[in-house]
C-alpha cells in the first residue's frame, strides 16, 4: 500500500537518471511511451502531480504551488540518479523549471514541452498580456464549476488548449478523468501565475536545455517559451509544425523522439 502524503510514480530501466512530469488534467500514464523509449538506456521515472493520478490531494487550509510540486517529487531525485534529467509538459514544465532554480546542483539537462509559467508574462509586462487567454479560460471553468458542471469547465479548458471542439471530440472513456481533474483548475492558476521565481533564475542555470513548442499553440505558453528561448545560456529550441499544446500527448512519437535524442546527447556530454 503506498504511503500516506507520498509521490506516486512509475518507474522502468537502468542508467542515468530521468523524471517525467504531466500536464494539467492528465497523470504519470501520460509517460508510458517514453518510458519504453527510454527504459533501455536510462532509469526513467515518472510521477503524479498533486491532485492527480495516486498521489496526494491538494493540502486543504492553504494555498500550495509549484515548491510544493517540487518538494512532493524531491525524494525521486536521488532514487533516479543524480545529478539526473527533467522531462515536462506544460505544467509538468513549470514545475521542473523551479525545481532546476532551487536545486541546480542535481540537474544536468532538462527537456520541456511549452511550459506555462505564465507569472513571467505578468512580470515582464503586467495584464493585458499573453497571459490573458488562459485567464480567461480559467475563469471560464471556474464559473461552470461554480454551477456544478464540470463538463463544461472541462470543455472550457480543453478546448483553450486544443482548440473549439476538442472537447467534442474526446473519446468518451477519456472524458472522465478530466472531468474529475478540473476541478484543480483554480488551484493549477493560482501555482502558475503566483510562483515568484524570477526569469533571471533561469538565466543561471548552466545545463543543457531543450525547448519545444507546437506551431498552432496559444500565445499564453508560445509567450512563455519566447521568454525562456532569449534567457537561458544553453538552450536548443524546435518548433513542431502543426503541433500544439498537447503534442506530447497527441503526437507523442514525435517528441519523444526529440526528447530521446536530446537525452542521449546530454547523456554523452
């Protein structure tokens, strides 16, 4: 039986050390694919998030944010192996962004898919900014959740980040899941436009970095990635053609072989 308040997390392979974080409305199951990739050459983990998956509730009486996400996941460090690498999408991205600026003696290299820490857009420029769609799209489900809907909070996100009628076309067996995972929403904005890490942060982190984005994303996370492409020192950056936001789930043999092939690289250095 897994623990009480403990990470839960996948885990395949040997080697160098790797850590998988999800997007929002999604899990460690988001990984699977990678970590077949990479089980043969690396020891690959992938955990969930608070809130999702099997790990832990959002703690009640407080607001918690992305160093809670880092300190939920820190104990996988050295099980990976350090110094180790940090793969995330979205949220997930966010996330190992803060993790490598408070522990940047354990991490060699980092592989993030549009990450959406959307409190450097306000602190480049305060609203109206890129940040304004998904506020916009939070407020949206926050108001159906208000009403209990969550199908519609859940459409009212999905659809932001893929596109008008995404929701629609979710297969119904997927549907669930995210319907139970929205009702984070308010909790994922809050940890996303309140982290108070600095852009210059990043600017000293001394590894290697891949930085991906889809061609047809929103601004809010192309914004974002903008920001990080011009500050961090060693920085690799691709652009998916008709990928968007969700490419890692939507086209995963696509990035995951970018992602392998960056690893592999770094792996070497």
């Amino acid at each position: 039986m897994q623990p009480e308040n403990q990470v839960f997390f996948r885990e395949a392979g040997a080697g160098p050390g790797v850590l998988c974080l999800h997007s929002n409305a999604a899990s460690s199951s988001q990984w699977r694919g990678l970590l077949d990739r990479l089980a043969p050459r690396f020891h690959v983990l992938a955990s969930d998030g608070l809130g999702a998956g099997r790990s832990p509730p959002w703690p009640e009486g407080r607001q918690a944010g992305l160093r809670d996400e880092v300190a939920l996941v820190e104990p996988l460090f050295a099980r990976a192996g350090e110094p180790l690498a940090l793969v995330g999408h979205s949220y997930g991205a966010a996330v190992a962004l803060v993790a490598a600026a408070l522990h940047p003696g354990r991490i060699r290299a980092m592989a993030l898919y549009e990450p959406t820490l959307f409190a450097l857009l306000d602190a480049q420029a305060p609203p109206p900014n890129e940040a304004d769609g998904i506020r916009g799209a939070v407020a949206a489900s926050e108001h159906a959740l208000a009403a209990n809907d969550r199908d519609t909070a859940a459409r009212c996100f999905i659809d932001f980040w893929m596109g008008e009628g995404a929701w629609a076309r979710t297969p119904d067996a997927r549907k669930d899941p995210i319907r139970d995972a929205i009702v984070n929403v308010s909790h994922w904005a809050r940890a996303l436009l309140g982290e108070s890490t600095p852009l210059s942060a990043f600017a000293a982190l001394r590894i290697p970095v891949l930085c991906m984005t889809g061609s047809r994303s929103p601004a809010s996370s192309l914004g974002v990635a903008r920001l990080l492409g011009r500050t961090l020192p060693d920085v690799q950056l691709i652009e998916f053609d008709g990928l968007g936001h969700m490419g890692p789930v939507t086209h995963p043999e696509l990035v995951n072989a970018a992602i392998g092939g960056f690893l592999e690289k770094t792996r070497r250095a």
